[in-house]
C-alpha cells in the first residue's frame, strides 16, 4: 500500500447470498484522492483491514444472523485474543 501511495480506508461486511458473506475493501489513492472498491472475502478484508489498522463495518440487517455474545468466552494468546465458542 506504501509502494501505491494508497490507504485502506475501511471494510464493510455487506451481505449474505446463499450461506456467503460478502465484503467490501475501500482503497484511497493518496495521488488523485479517488477511492476504488473491491470485492473480498470477509476472511481476507478483516485481516487486511487488521493488519492496516483500518475500521470494520458490518451492516445493520446481517445481525439477523449474529450469536449472543455471552456464547463465547475470550481466550488470550500472548498479545492476541480470540472468542472460542462454548458448547452447550
């Protein structure tokens, strides 16, 4: 991104069509100020969007498909952190 003059502005979960997520990674071009969009997995935009320090956004009709948070319990992995769902 460095080597582009650009910047991942954010990342927004967008839909779901048959069982699949669908995301959306938008880019600035520092040179021109236009901003481009691209399809991604949501898997390979969250990294991304992690990795540069880029805000995530999911919109608001995929709640429909969200767990209670209380299913899960944080695990810590030295800096890192993940939910690991708890069975029932």
């Amino acid at each position: 991104m460095n080597r582009l003059d650009a910047v991942v502005e954010k990342v927004t979960i967008d839909a779901m069509i048959d069982g699949v997520y669908l995301a959306t990674i938008f880019i600035k071009d520092n040179r021109t100020n236009e901003t481009f969009q691209l399809d991604a997995r949501p898997s390979d935009a969250t990294a991304i969007a992690v990795r540069l320090g880029a805000p995530i956004y999911v919109a608001e009709h995929l709640v429909a498909y969200t767990e209670p948070l209380e299913n899960y319990r944080e695990l810590r992995l030295g800096t890192a952190s993940v939910l690991i769902r708890i069975s029932n």
